[in-house]
C-alpha cells in the first residue's frame, strides 16, 4: 500500500507523517502506527466507516423540516 506523504507540522507528533484516517489520530513513528492497526479500537472503526452510512443528506433536510413537504393522499382529483 503507497502511503501519500502529509506536509510537514512540528507541533504534531510525528511530524505529522504517521495519520491513521479512521480514528482521526497522529503518530509518533511508523511503528506505533502499525501496533495500532492491530488494536480492536481500530479495527471496530474501520468496520463501521465501511459499514452503511448512518444518516444521508435527505435525512437531514427532512429533519430539518426544509424537504419536500408531506400532505398526505390526494383525496379527490380535479
């Protein structure tokens, strides 16, 4: 797997080289990244990123109260 290289920030650890996306953490070294893809914390997340998403746009502007309205059965057409 080709790794992207992440620009340089001295005030994360690791210079902000070692990034695991799915549990949004920095690493000090390559090392300690790998023993963490080992862990069930991580795993779990990368099981549920990869699993359905929980909510989608239309669930949101529905909750919202900003989609497509709702008035019910047509009762009578004209």
């Amino acid at each position: 797997m080709k790794e992207a290289t992440l620009p340089l920030d001295e005030d994360l650890p690791g210079m902000g080289q070692y990034y695991c996306l799915h549990c949004d953490r920095y690493f000090a070294n390559v090392s300690v990244r790998d023993e963490h893809f080992k862990t069930k914390r991580h795993k779990k997340r990368v099981k549920q990123m990869m699993g359905p998403a929980p909510h989608t746009q239309l669930d949101a502007d529905l909750a919202a109260g900003m989609g497509a309205p709702d008035n019910g059965l047509k009762l009578m057409s004209m």
